[in-house]
C-alpha cells in the first residue's frame, strides 16, 4: 500500500468513530427510554443526594452491584452523611469495609470526608473540577457525582464505559491505548444529553453491567442495536471485543497460625497497598524453607509441616493459594511488609478489621474449635 493509501485508510478509521449530532440524539433518547423501562432498583438510586451517590460509587469501582448493596446499607446506616464519617475514627471506617477489598477506596473515603467537611463547610461540591481534587476521586468518580447528583454534562468513563462505547463507535485501537482513550472520550463528550447526564451516564454504566458484557454481550437486545458500529464490523473486529480472559498468576503462600491463651496473633499491613491497614494472620512466600527462615526471623517459628487445610482467595489479577501452619511466637517482632504484630483475643475478632481472606484463614484455622 502506499504512502498516500495508508494516510486515507488511517483517516477514514479515525473517522469512524466520530458521533455525529444526529445520531448522539438518537442513541440518548434510545439509551434513556431503555434505562426508564430496565433500570434495577438499587438503593443508591432512591437518592441524588451527593453523599450517597459519592459512596456508592467508590463501592462499586471494581465491584459486583449485588456485592455492595448490603455493604452500601450497612455503611449509610453506620455513616449516613459526611460529617459523621469525616467524624469517625479510620479503624472504624476500615471495619464498615472490611470483606468489600480494595481498601485504599475506603482510606480514600475517610480523607475526602474531611476535606469535605473542612474546605467546604460538608457541602460537597458541585463540578467536576472541584470534585477532582478529593482524595479517591478521579475523572470517572468525579463525573458520575458531578451529572447524577448536579446535573452537569460530563462524561464518566470507567472501564465497562470504555467497552460499551468502544464497541459502539467500532473502535479499532487497543483499548489501553491513548488513542482509544481519546476517540471514546470525544465520543462520550458528543453523547452526554444537556437533560438528564446523570441518567444517562447511569444507562450507560447499566448497559454495561447488564447487556454489553465483556464476554457475551446480548445485541438483539440493546437499544443500540440498530446503530452499533461494532455490530456492524464484527464485535471480533473491534477493540473492547469478546475476548478469553488471560490466565492470572498464582501466589503460594504460608499462612502462621498463632494461638496463645485465647488470643490470635495478626499482623498489621501497611496502610498503602493490597489490604492496606488491615489484621491477618502473618504470611510469608512459599515455598515452605523459604517461608520458615522469613517467619524465624520475625521470632515465628512454625511447627512441622503445614497441615492439609488451605485457602484459595481469587483476587483481579492474581490467586492467592495459602496453605495453614501451626505456629508458636513466645516474642514476635516485626515483620516485612507488617506494621506490626498483636495477640488479639478471639472474642474481638469479630471487631478488628480484617480482610476476607483474613476471615476465612481464621475460619478455616479454628473451624473444630
Ligand atoms: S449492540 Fe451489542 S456490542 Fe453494541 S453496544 Fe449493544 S450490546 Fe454492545
């Protein structure tokens, strides 16, 4: 092909993906009635109140809509606007949280809370801009709160927005790809309605969850149907189409298992990163002679082997397989990555803030007991 050839091929690719006025009207007013008939009842959406709108989206980032709803109920009932969780204490925040993963969500949470409460007096702000300089929020969070809760017309593009609309201009980038990025944003910017952004900010993050999904998305009954450019190349011609999901690695892992008088050794993660801030039984990277010298070294000294039960715990792009022993630690002392090591009486399990996998090591630990 030659020179000349290529810059019209590449032209007309880009082209393609432009929305023109016409047919952002058309997708809207199809989106908007379709999510008027299909939408879900779910709590956060009794509300526009920016709080509650605010905390549901930080709850749903990377999580599944049927996971948070007694997580977001039991928070709102527990926080139920931002002075009181600009009031509480971290732990406590931490422990609202626990089971729900991605801790640095709920940090991000407590710290915008008193942003909010100290900068502007806990009225929350109102656009994008300002919203975009919490703690937690970015571009995707900031502009769900800013078109639900105040109207504005900004687009909020997370990844299943990325696909949705990937697919519908027919977009040929990869997905993580500047371009992409750019060619879905423009295209966001040309469907966002004046009237009702947030509704339609929310058809389209629905849309995602419930029709086009990653992997067998259901065309016959979208309301985009009719004018998808992805339909019309073949979902496997476009980015953001169908696809297998890659094999995740996997991580083996000692669990220590401490008892001593009625009290359960954990260990403290660092506030930033996976479980951040949160109680575990100490872990060490297998395989066993390399977990015993780094548990040794900590003062943990582990008994035999470890036993038969394990625990596999699924994570986004890794599985953590944790196999349990036995420990015994008369003075344990400190212990990469740990912030520190505490006894904590098996009666105040139950209070400490803990990872789900945390619970489910002590379950399994303790499960004849
Ligand atoms: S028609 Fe299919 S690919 Fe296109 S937006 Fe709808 S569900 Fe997704």
């Amino acid at each position: 092909m030659s020179g000349t050839h290529s810059r019209v091929r590449e032209r007309v690719d880009r082209d393609d993906t432009v929305v023109s006025p016409s047919r952002a009207k058309a997708a809207q007013k199809a989106i908007v009635a379709w999510f008027d008939r299909a939408r879900r009842d779910l709590p956060w959406r009794r509300t526009k109140d920016p709080y509650a709108v605010w905390v549901s989206e930080i709850m749903l980032q990377q999580t599944r809509v049927e996971t948070v709803i007694p997580y977001f109920e039991r928070f709102m009932g527990r926080f139920p606007d931002v002075e009181e969780l600009a009031r509480a204490d971290i732990a406590d925040v931490l422990l609202a949280w626990s089971g729900l993963g991605y801790y640095r969500r709920a940090r991000g949470l407590h710290a915008a809370a008193r942003e909010v409460v100290s900068r502007y007096g806990a009225k929350f702000p109102r656009t994008t801009d300002e919203l975009r300089t919490l703690p937690g929020v970015g571009e995707y969070t900031a502009g769900a709160v800013a078109s639900i809760a105040f109207g504005e017309r900004a687009p909020a593009i997370d990844g299943n927005v990325m696909r949705v609309v990937g697919r519908y201009i027919g977009l040929r980038a990869d997905v993580g790809s500047t371009e992409a990025k750019r060619a879905v944003r423009a295209a966001c910017e040309a469907l966002v309605p004046p009237v009702r952004p947030g509704d339609f900010n929310e058809a389209l993050m629905e849309l995602g969850a419930t029709v086009c999904s990653p992997t067998s998305p259901d065309c016959p009954s979208c309301p985009w149907r009719r004018s998808c450019r992805g339909v019309e190349l073949g979902l496997d011609a476009v980015a953001g189409g169908p696809k297998k999901r890659a094999a995740v690695p996997r991580v083996k892992l000692i669990a220590a298992i401490v008892e001593r008088e009625g009290a359960v050794l954990l260990a403290r993660r660092p506030l930033d990163g996976l479980f951040g801030g949160l109680g575990e039984p100490p872990l060490a990277e297998g395989p066993l002679p390399r977990a015993r010298t780094t548990f040794a070294r900590a003062g943990i000294e582990l008994h035999g082997k470890p036993g038969p039960r394990s625990v596999e715990h699924v994570l986004t792009h890794k599985v953590l397989e944790v196999k349990l022993a036995t420990a015994r630690a008369d003075a344990p002392q400190s212990l990469a990555p740990y912030t520190d090591l505490a006894y904590v009486p098996r009666s105040q399990l139950q209070a400490t803030p803990m990872s789900t996998l945390a619970r489910r090591l002590v379950r399994v630990s303790f499960a004849d007991a």
